[in-house]
C-alpha cells in the first residue's frame, strides 16, 4: 500500500468515479485584507468543493488543500461548504468532507468564529436527512474537530491523521511523547468518534466509497440494494458453533459474507456494522460474548448512536442478543442505568424493521434493553440453546431454595435437580416461546434464510407513534 500524500484535489480525484467531479466555487478566495493577508494567493480559499458520483451514487464532496493557509477555515472557506450542504440538502445526497486543517483562520478573527458556527449549524440541519461522512488525512484540531463529530462517520488515516480539541501537548500533566491523544489508535480506542482507521490514504479514501455503496442517499430514499447472487437458502453449518461471536454470525449469514464493522476497537464487547441480506442493507447490532457477555455503557452508547442512525435512514437493524446482565464494577454503576435507557429508548423509539436473534443467554434487563420483544422487535427467533430469564438457573435456584439447599444431604444433586426444573419452566427458550416472547425456534445452520424471511415480510412495515416534536432520552 502506497503511502504517499495526496493532494487535496486527486483526493477527490481518487474518491469519485472517473471524470465525474464538477467542482462548484473554483474563483472563490478571501477578502480579508487584514494581517496583509491580501497579498497572499488563497486559489479557492484552500478548500475544493463540489460534486460528483460512487458507483453511480451522486456525492457533494469538500476537500481541505493545507497548502493554501493550512487549509485553515475562514469566511469565504466556510461558505463554500456551506453552500454544497445546502445544494445536498435540496437533493438528497450525501456529503463528504476530506479533513485537512489547520482550524480556526487566526487572520479573520470573528469571521472565522463565525464561520464555525454556520458550518455547525449546516451539519446540524442536514442531520438526519442525508448521510454525512468525513475522511481525516490531516490535522483536525481545536474547534475543527466538532466537524467529523457532528457527522456520522468518520475514517481517519492512522500515520497522518489527527484529532483533538486541546494538542497533547496542552494537557495537564501531559506531554506528547507520554501519550499522544491525538493519533487514531487513541482516538478509535477511547470514545466513539472515529468508525473506521486504516493505514494510507488510499484505504481511508476506499472505506468512504464502500461506505457510500451500503447506505441510502438521504431519509426518504429506498434502502441501499446491491443484486444478490449469493443463495438466498444457503445452509450455514458453522455457525453452530458461533453463537458468542456476533461478528462471525454477521459475516456468515450476509450475502458472500460482506460485513462491514464500525467502531471496531472501541467497545469491543458490542458489534456495530451493517451486512446485506438478499441484496438489502441491514445494520447490525450484537453482543460480543466471546469479548464479555455483560452490558457496559461504552456498549450500551455504542449500539443506541448506531441504531438512530439506521432508524432515521430506514435502514432495517438486526439484533444478535447474548447477555447475561450488566458490568458490575463502581465505575460502571456511575453511568450504565443512563445508557442502558438510551439503549432501550433507541430500540423502542426506533419504527424501522426489527428482528432479534437470541444464541445464547438473555438475563435480566440487560436482555430486554437488546430489542427484546417487550420494547418493540417484531419478530424474535432463539437457536435451542438459548435461554431467557430473570438470571442464571443456578443462581435462581441457590436463592429460591436457599433454606432447603442448606439442609439437604446430597446439596450438588439437588441443585442440579432444581435447576432443571427451573431452566425447563422459566429459563429455556422454549419456555419463552410458550408465552409468545420468542416467536419461533430455529436451528442455527438455517439463520440467514429464516432472517431473510422475516426481513422481506418485515418490507412494508409502517408505524405510527403520538405526535410530539422529540423524544429527551
């Protein structure tokens, strides 16, 4: 893999179907003339922006040129993007920012500040009604860096990229060569900002275009279809055995096995991405057992923010579900009721189609913050060995027969003989079909036809909720 720099025009160049870019704005440049700013040539006021398409897919696209004032934001720069926002907007299709910036035009003072501001405002508006992504080649520091943040995804380029609000080197008690929280491995590791990191700029620009091909051109577009030529009834015999690994049952059961994962190293026990079924984009949404079988609120945040997104682009959710409660540890408890919330009230506020698949335990009211059935999922299917419940059989057990365990002769046979019982009654998933919690038991190694099913049936689905202007969880 190349690693060479690309300009901020074969950026473009390498993100566009051939010969497709138009660009908008070319004679633009500052008018300020304080600082003897004047005199400087700023061709296009250091930022290219225009249109073109992916694959067919028509794209508005800015690209930040650090060789003219370091690509830094001024008057004429924002208004040039802001004016592709408001074209995109009008058309329904996405926007896509190629990040490379000094920040703030220290020259143009509070019109620079004030051009923050409309961009801001621009990214605000456009939320919700067309897809919006940014690639980070650069620096993208200080005020700067709420532009990717008020996208929805982001890919940033790990050797060159840098993202931050205060450098390193500004920290209290640190220095850049103790920790670098600017570079992408910080960043993709520590909060949810960044979707994708790659190395070279080739591969940022590679993961915009696929990212563009799964998702829909704005909120009331058509979901995103690619022709399947994958067997709709493919049998999958391995993913018996997969049941604690929610990436290898998305990967397995999506057509030639296409997933494509966000926010990989962040929250690694929650997987977000989006798979195609029989054609059809679908995000998806699973608990990594493998990584841990609790409910944290790096994970609970990580799957809502997804699911908004999928809900406000129609873009139908699957849900693998394997939990079996919530992290218990101090810090946890400081912050995981209100994630958890945010959780239930995405699933439940969401009206696009929703299907679960249980492989394993659901415990408690972390299982029913996982689009269980209670909040909304329309339709829920459960391989045989899983089981739902209030907690695991044997603790249940221990603590309903607490006074009978301690007095019995042969203490192991009787819990053993208890917990039958109770997984029988109250804890397999079969016990939850009978109550209509579960809609159908599946076999594993028929997932991806029984799922396909559901999601064309699922086609259709229209939702009615009460009027009000929005939800406050």
């Amino acid at each position: 893999m190349s690693k060479t720099t690309l300009s901020a025009r074969e950026r473009i160049e390498h993100l566009l179907d051939g010969a497709s870019f138009v660009e908008i704005g070319g004679q633009m440049t500052s008018r300020s003339t304080d600082f003897n700013l004047n005199p400087q040539e700023t061709p296009g006021d250091g930022v290219i922006t225009g249109y073109g398409v992916i694959d067919g897919n028509l794209v508005y696209v800015y690209s930040q040129d650090a060789k003219v004032l370091g690509g830094s934001i001024g008057e004429m720069h924002a208004r040039k993007i802001a004016h592709i926002y408001d074209l995109a907007v009008k058309v329904g299709a996405p926007v896509i920012g190629l990040i490379d910036c000094a920040g703030l035009r220290l020259q143009e003072a509070a019109d620079a500040l004030n051009s923050f501001g409309v961009l801001f405002s621009k990214q605000a508006c456009a939320s919700g009604i067309i897809p919006q992504l940014t690639g980070i080649f650069g620096t993208c520091g200080g005020g700067s860096a709420l532009i990717p943040t008020l996208t929805d995804f982001t890919v940033m380029e790990k050797e060159s990229g840098r993202l931050f609000v205060n450098s390193p080197n500004t920290l209290d008690g640190n220095e850049i060569s103790r920790l670098d929280t600017a570079n992408a491995s910080y960043q993709e590791t520590n909060n949810s900002q960044i979707d994708i990191a790659v190395s070279g700029e080739e591969e940022v620009i590679a993961n915009l275009r696929q990212l563009i091909t799964v998702l829909p051109a704005c909120y009331d577009d058509d979901a995103s279809y690619e022709e399947c030529n994958d067997d709709l009834n493919r049998i999958i015999p391995e993913l018996e055995n997969a049941g604690a690994d929610s990436r290898s049952i998305f990967s397995l059961i999506s057509d030639d096995n296409f997933f494509l994962e966000l926010k990989k190293e962040y929250a690694k026990e929650m997987i977000t991405g989006f798979a195609r079924l029989n054609g059809v984009t679908v995000g998806c949404v699973g608990n990594q057992a493998a990584e841990s079988s609790v409910l944290t609120t790096k994970g609970a945040n990580k799957a809502a923010e997804f699911v908004r997104f999928c809900d406000a682009f129609q873009i139908p959710v699957l849900v693998v579900s394997n939990v079996d409660g919530f992290k218990a540890t101090v810090h946890e408890e400081k912050t995981i009721a209100k994630a958890a919330a945010k959780l239930t009230y995405a699933f439940a506020s969401a009206t696009v189609p929703k299907v679960t698949l249980m492989t394993g335990d659901a415990f408690g009211t972390a299982y029913i913050a996982m689009n269980s059935k209670s909040i909304g999922a329309d339709i829920v299917y459960a391989w045989p060995q899983a089981r739902v419940g209030m907690m695991d059989p044997e603790q249940a057990v221990r603590i309903m027969y607490a006074d009978e365990i301690s007095s019995a002769e042969n203490k192991t046979e009787l819990i053993a003989q208890k917990t039958a019982e109770y997984n029988e009654l109250q804890s397999s998933g079969m016990s939850a079909a009978r109550r209509g919690y579960i809609d159908d038991i599946i076999e594993p190694d028929a997932t991806r036809k029984r799922l396909i099913a559901a999601f064309e049936m699922l086609f259709t689905k229209r939702e009615d909720r009460p009027a009000k202007k929005h939800g406050t969880v």
